[in-house]
C-alpha cells in the first residue's frame, strides 16, 4: 500500500510539474489536479487502513477472542471517521485556496483587459480625431482662408468655452474638448460651393451670396450622412450644431435658418466669435488684416445683436489670450503662396544632396 501510495503521489507531481502555468487557468487547473490527487491518496489510505482494522477484528472473532475483535473493529472505524473528518478539512481547506486564486486571477486579468480597452479607445480617438481634422482641412484648402485658421478657430473656441464654465452647466472638460474639434469643422461644407462664387475676391451679387449661404445646410447634411453610418456620436452631434448655425446672429438676422438667441446651439455660439475674430484679423486678397484692438471693438460693438452678450463678455475678460494665440498662431508667410515651384525644386534637390551623403 505505502508503494501505491507512493507511485500516486510521484504521478501527480510529475502532472502538475509539466502543467502550463504561465496563465492563472492554468494555475487553477494545476492546483485542482494536485487537490484531487491528496483527497483520492487520502481516500486509498483511510480505506486501505480500515479495511486492515476490520481484517484484524474478524481474525481475532475467529479465534475466540471477542473482545479483542470488537476493539480493532471500533479502532478502525474511529480512525477511518477521523481521517475523512481531517480530508474533508483539507478539501474545504484547498478549496478555498482555489477560489481565492481564481478570484485573484479574474481580478488581474478584468485589470489588464480594462488597461487594454482603455488604451485602445483612446488609441482609437486619437485616429478618429487626426483624420476628422485632416479632412476638414482638406476643405480649407478650397478656401482663399491659408495657412492655420483651422487651429486659430480651435484654440479661441477652447479657451472662450474654458471661460464660460461657469455661466452653463453644459459646459465640461469633455465638451470643451469636443468644441476644440467640433470648430475645425465649421466650414467643411464650402466644398460644395463653385470655386467662381468661393474664390471671387469682390462682392457676392445676390444670387452669390444666396449660393454661398448654403453652405452650412451642405456640411451638416455631409455630418448627417456620417452620424447615420456610424451611429450616434457627441461629437459629430457638436459638429453638426456648429457647421449649420455658427453663421446664425443673436438678434435673428443670421442664416440659414434665421434662429434667434438661444436657439442657436451654444457650441455655434462660440464658433461664430471665434471665427469672426479670426476673419477680422487675417489676411484676405479681398482686405488686409485688422488689429487685435480693431477687432475687438467690431466684435464688442456686435453685443446683443449679432453675439450672444454672455460670450462677447467672457470675451473681453480673455481678450489677451486670443491675441496671444494670433500671434503664436500666425501665418507669416504663407507656404502655399510663397514657396513657388524654383523654391520647391531647390529644396527637393537639397534633400536629395543630403540623403546621398
């Protein structure tokens, strides 16, 4: 029996030994296995000594010795009631390792899997975000607006927002983050516009400027088209708000649709200063470029009427952060005007000179 034992035991050390246990399942299964093979060597024993005890009993009923018989026969029955009394500690024992293991395991593995989700949602805004602004600056391009209007419109619609926080309780962290996106999109629907009516450096006539006046109901019937194939986004929902409304006016006499006051979404009431502001101090081929203090009194003399008055505040108490940004942000010269096609084919040849050597 002690070699039975003996060779049960070696069995399942040598099964448990070439277990995988790089992963908790196998851990867990390891540990089941080596607990089943204490109970089932614990059985076999307990049994195996009961069955010896009771041998001994009959043997001695045999030879008249009654007594004798009757003692070896309870000694084995306590003994046997003793040790399942101790396996069944062990395996209640060893099952409670075992969960706390698989607990522990299941914990560990919710943690990584979580970190990974995480790291590939925000992996996944980061792509969806770079192309939303790419495209949206491939419209630009169609625009006489050059250089970084996009992110001039952006960073003055972020920090306007920053300073409304705490006029609207709509405004978060995670929406002033979505404005700094939903901004760049405000004009994406100058596509749809001939480039004889968008590139004209005159005055519209009538019927122009009737054209150019759809060109928010374009882009936001572009973002619509989206929303449907994606599904329902915050985002694109801000920036379908900004792309129909952020050329509607406070007083009514705005298009396309002429909202008044706060029909007009908050969002495209912040991207309409932004990009006023920004109109009234770039370049044009149509007019030169204002002053930051020149701008600031057209944009103050519009309170009320064209501004919501709330924004145009909180305007005026950050007014240096947006010339601050014009001047970062600046087009000094303007890559797509200046760097003429002899300029162009020097500097490919430099690079190629530098890359032979």
């Amino acid at each position: 029996m002690g070699a039975d034992a003996s060779c049960t035991l070696s069995l399942f050390t040598a099964i448990t030994r070439k277990l995988a246990l790089r992963q908790g399942g196998g851990l867990i299964a390891a540990m089941l296995v080596l607990q089943a093979g204490v109970l089932g060597v614990g059985g076999y024993l307990t049994l195996g000594a009961a069955k010896q005890g009771v041998e001994a009993g009959l043997r001695q009923s045999a030879s008249g010795d009654t007594a004798s018989a009757h003692a070896l026969t309870h000694e084995a029955i306590v003994w046997a009631t003793a040790s399942g009394v101790v396996l069944l500690g062990l395996s209640l024992v060893g099952t409670s390792i075992v969960i706390r293991k698989y607990d522990n395991v299941l914990v560990r593995m919710n943690k990584q899997l979580g970190h990974e989700v995480e790291r590939r949602s925000r992996q996944s805004l980061v792509i969806r975000n770079g192309l939303i602004f790419g495209l949206a600056k491939l419209a630009d391009y169609r625009d006489t607006d050059t250089g970084r209007h996009l992110e001039r419109i952006c960073s003055y619609s972020g920090v306007l927002a920053e300073a409304l926080r705490e006029e609207f309780a709509e405004i978060t962290p995670a929406w002033i983050e979505r404005i700094k996106l939903a901004a760049s999109m405000h004009d994406i629907g100058k596509v749809g516009i001939p480039d004889a009516i968008l590139l004209k450096p005159g005055r519209f006539t009538p019927d122009e400027r009737k054209i150019m006046e759809t060109h928010p109901v374009i882009g936001a019937d572009t973002l619509v088209s989206i929303r449907r194939r994606v599904g329902d986004d915050e985002l694109m929902n801000m920036g379908i708000q900004v792309t129909l409304s952020h050329h509607e006016r406070w007083d009514g006499k705005g298009y396309p649709f002429g909202l008044v006051a706060d029909q007009i979404p908050l969002s495209a009431r912040i991207v309409a200063l932004a990009d006023m502001y920004d109109a009234l101090t770039s370049k044009r081929v149509y007019k030169a470029a204002m002053t930051h203090d020149e701008a600031k009194k057209i944009i103050v003399d519009s309170r009320g009427t064209h501004f919501d008055e709330r924004i145009v505040d909180a305007f005026l108490r950050i007014h240096k952060r947006f010339d601050d940004i014009r001047r970062e942000l600046a087009t000094e010269c303007d890559t797509r005007e200046s760097f003429t096609l002899p300029e162009s084919a020097k500097a490919v040849e430099a690079e190629r000179a530098r890359l032979a050597a």
